[in-house]
C-alpha cells in the first residue's frame, strides 16, 4: 500500500506529526494524546508499520538468498521501490534524514555482501533513475 493512501486516512492537521512517528518513533504529546483517541489513526499507523516491514522482510529475504530467485527479484524490486517512493513522498528538507536512516538498514542487512556487489547494484539504480 502507498504511504500516500494510508496517509490520506489521517487527519490534515496530524500528517506532519504521523510522518515523523512512523519514520522515526517520536511524537509530541499532543499527537499521541490524538493518536490514543482516533482509530483511523490508529489503523493508519498500523498499516504504515506493517508496509515498512513487509518492505524490510522481503529486502531481507532477497539479500540472504531465503527465498527462490524470481521470488527474491520481485520482493527486492518491491521493497526498493517502496522505500524509494516513500522518501520521494517526504517535504524536500526530510529526504537527507530518511535516506540516513534508509542506509543504516541496508548497512545492517548487506553485511555478508561485498562491496563489489553493492557497487554495482547502486550503479544499476543510477543508470535506470537517469534513464527515467
């Protein structure tokens, strides 16, 4: 599910404070006073949670070798594509932040993978944006 769809669920007023809960686990009082009162944004926060894992889980799988290789392609393909219309959906000024903290999950999901491989799969994602 989009970040955009689910986003929509939540009140205009509580986006900004829904974003940054869900990408970092922070919220101000007064989010988490409303977030204890609605359901909607309950659900939201359910379901935002549940799509970043779901992204993680299959970026995972695709980097162990769990699963089988076309099944790997599609949930790597998913996963990458996910996280990247997520931080493209974010304000400008957050992107930095969500991509440092985008990094430090693939640091710890890529540590048995070689640089060389890590090179040229970032080089893949440059020539197809360029393309794009």
């Amino acid at each position: 599910m989009k970040f955009n769809d689910i986003i929509e669920r939540v009140d205009e007023e509580w986006r900004e404070q829904f974003t940054r809960f869900i990408e970092t686990g922070e919220a101000d009082e007064p989010f988490l006073n409303h977030l204890d009162a609605s359901e909607a944004c309950q659900r939201a926060v359910d379901e935002a949670i549940t799509a970043q894992g779901v992204a993680f889980a299959g970026l995972a799988s695709a980097l162990d070798g769990t699963s089988e290789p076309l099944k790997r392609r599609e949930a790597a393909a998913a996963s990458l594509a996910c996280g990247l219309e997520s931080v493209m959906e974010l304000p400008e000024d957050e992107r930095p932040d969500a991509i440092s903290g985008a990094l430090a999950a693939v640091r710890l999901l890529t540590k048995g993978l070689k640089k060389q491989e890590l090179m040229a799969a970032v080089e893949q994602l440059d020539e197809e944006v360029s393309q794009g």
